[in-house]
C-alpha cells in the first residue's frame, strides 16, 4: 500500500474516532447537567428574602462583631495566644438568589454561601472545630469554655455525671446546626461541581468534534495525498576532454 493512500486512510480513522468521541462527551456532558437541574428543580429550594449583597450585610456585621467580642474576652481571661481563636473571614456573596429557585449549579453554590453565613450566625462566628461539644453548666471558668456557653470538659457539661450509667451530657445545638448547614451546603457545592464538569465535558466534546470534522476535510479533500517522499535526482553531465577534438 502506498504511503498516499495510509496517510489519506489514517486521517479518515482519526477522523472517525475523534467525531464519536466528541458526540459522546457532549451527549454525556449534556445528561451530566440535565441531571443535576433535575435533582435540584425536585428540592424546591427558594432562597430567602436576605440572599442578596446588600441585604445579608447586617448579619455579616453582626459575625464580625461577635468573632471580635469572642476574641476580647480570651485576651481577658489570659488564654495563651497560640490556643486563641483564628476566626474565618465572614463576606458577603457577589451573587443574589433571594426569591429564586436553586435550578442549576451556579444558583446552589450562591445558596451554600448565603447558608454559611446564616450558619454562623447562629454559632456567633464560630466553626465547627471551634464550638465545644456540650452546654457548658452555670459557674464554668470560661477559659473551659469556647467563650459562649459550650465546653469539651465532660465535668463541665450539662447533664454529666461521674456515674456511666447515668451522665447524659447535653450536645450543643449550634454545633448539630453547623453539622446539618456543612451536609446541606456541600451537597448544593458538589452540585455546582457536577455542572461544571459536564460543562467541561461538552466544551471537550464541541472541540473533539471540530478537530475531527477538520482531519476529515483534510483527508478526504486530498490535502494529504500531496505528500510526497523526497527522491534523490541524479545529473550527468559530460566533461570535455582537454586536447580533444573541437565539438
């Protein structure tokens, strides 16, 4: 078989190949965010009134407030500097959802982020690492405490008791919060995940698909087939010989 012809057969195969594997990454890009709308539209999640900038800025500030007042309060009670709350920043989102629907990727992600704060919120700017487990009883030394009634000292907690059998310590329910907000918000994130990787998949598809549709043209418009081996041409020329006869 000629060299034209494996390289004109060649650039039809890669073609080929190519052109499916462009289709199926769009059609699976396509099914992938399909999906993850779907899921989402079946959740019936609305965003509330304050899901826009310039409405949840009051509880950022409230945040910040309380995470400053918490740090006041450990600098008082003498709590060793390198065991002293390093607080999370607490902005606002750029984005708004409030009175929408969560139907795709980029609306979920918006919605996790107005949760974060409102999770927060409700634990005085505490994370979850940084909340005590239990409700801390009246008269605990605060440097036992996380500074805003919970505790990880088992002595110290509500409802504990030296006895086994009887100590039922009380959870802190801003820490059950801020576990129930951390499950919402990342299935809403690995939603928003979901989407951009099918969108990635159909960017990859569209581009698989241009390149095969152009090694088609190529191979089937004849462009290859001007390819040619270079050839080694030889001249002979014909040397006079001195003294000989005059031509």
């Amino acid at each position: 078989m000629s060299a034209n012809r494996v390289f004109k057969w060649g650039g039809i195969a890669s073609a080929a190949v190519l052109i499916a594997f462009g289709i199926a990454a769009i059609v699976l890009g396509m099914n992938g965010g399909s999906t993850v709308s779907s899921n989402l539209k079946q959740e019936y999640i609305f965003g509330s009134p304050d899901m826009t900038p310039t409405a949840i800025q009051p509880e950022v500030k409230a945040i910040q407030v309380e995470q400053q007042k918490t740090s006041a309060a450990q600098i008082k009670a003498k709590v060793p500097e390198a065991q002293r709350f390093t607080f999370t920043t607490v902005e606002a989102p750029s984005c708004s959802v409030a009175g929408d629907q969560v139907t795709d990727g980029t609306t979920a992600r918006c919605f996790a982020q107005y949760m974060r704060i409102h999770a927060l919120g409700a634990s005085s700017g505490l994370t979850y690492a940084q909340m005590g487990r239990y409700m801390a009883k009246p008269g605990t030394p605060i440097q036992f405490t996380d500074f805003h009634g919970a505790t990880n000292v088992d002595k110290y907690a509500v409802g504990y008791s030296s006895d086994p059998a009887t100590s039922r310590p009380v959870a802190n329910g801003a820490r059950d919060t801020w576990v129930t907000e951390t499950a919402l918000t990342s299935a809403l994130n690995l939603a928003y995940t979901a989407s951009q990787i099918s969108l990635f998949g159909i960017v990859v598809g569209v581009a698989l698909l241009l390149s095969g549709i152009g090694f088609a043209v190529l191979a089937l418009g004849g462009a290859l087939r001007e390819f040619r081996f270079p050839k080694v041409q030889r001249t002979h020329e014909t040397t006079p010989v001195a003294g000989g006869p005059a031509a």
